[in-house]
C-alpha cells in the first residue's frame, strides 16, 4: 500500500505490517484514505481528527438551490431592476434562478411582447452580474419559464 505520513509525505510503497508498525511506533492510526487506486492509498493520522477533518470538509459543501424570481407582464422598469438586483444577490451566492413571467387572460395572446420582458430583465441582469442560461426560455402553461446561473 502507498503510505502517507502524518505531515503529509509520501513515505512510498510499503506492506500493511509495515504501515502498521510505523504508525503504531508513533501512537497513531492508520487509516485508508481510497482503495480505488492501485496499490491503496493509507494515512498515519490520529482517527479522531481524522473524522473531525471529514465532518468539517461535508458541512462547508453547499449545494446550490433554485431560486425564484417572479415577473407580471405589466411590470414597471424599476421592479425589475429591483427583481434583478435580488437576482443577483442569488447568484452571487451561487443559487440557479428560475425566472418566471405569469401570464392572465388575454396577456397569454401576446407571446412577442412577453419575450421581450423577460428579454429587458436578462438585458439588466448582465449588467449586474455575468449568468449562463441553463434552461432555455420555454412557454408552459400559466407563462414563461427560465433557469440561469453564474458563469
């Protein structure tokens, strides 16, 4: 198995007895860190800092959420600078946003006008902040659907 010592060198290629007395010569553990690899890879370490270390790694891991912003097709310019400036708050922290445009009545009629929204909002958001389109603009049942995130 490879050996790592408990600075972090690679001691080399060594047999399990021997990895097991030299980390039982310093009053440590041996842990095997992967043994997907050829020969496995094992750590000299002490195994509660070792979990402690793991724990720590797994809680810093964010997975990113899909945020909403919701647009009216009579919505006035400075809400959706106000919309975009939320979106933006989102991306930064690293969330996708799901852009929305909810069409009533007679407003499902006039897809153009409706593109061209939600095209005005994207002209703000990348002013704001760079963004990459996930999901292209697609029409469903109450409206128009989008999904971006940062680039």
């Amino acid at each position: 198995m490879r050996l790592i010592d408990e600075n972090d060198r690679q001691v080399g290629v060594v047999t399990l007895k021997e990895a097991l007395e030299a980390a039982w010569s310093k009053k440590l553990d041996l842990v095997q860190v992967t043994d997907k690899t050829n020969p496995p890879v094992a750590k000299i370490v002490e195994f509660g800092k070792y979990l402690y270390s793991l724990q720590k790694k797994e809680k810093n891991v964010r997975t990113s959420e899909i945020k909403g912003i919701r647009l009216t097709y009579n919505i006035s310019p400075h809400d959706m600078e106000t919309r975009a400036a939320a979106a933006e708050k989102f991306l930064q922290k690293g969330d996708r946003v799901k852009i929305e445009l909810r069409l009533r009545g007679r407003q499902k009629a006039f897809d153009a006008l409706s593109r061209e929204k939600v095209g005005q909002f994207l002209e703000i958001l990348e002013k704001l902040i760079p963004y990459k389109i996930d999901k292209e603009l697609k029409r469903e049942m109450g409206g128009f659907n989008m999904i971006v995130s940062k680039k």
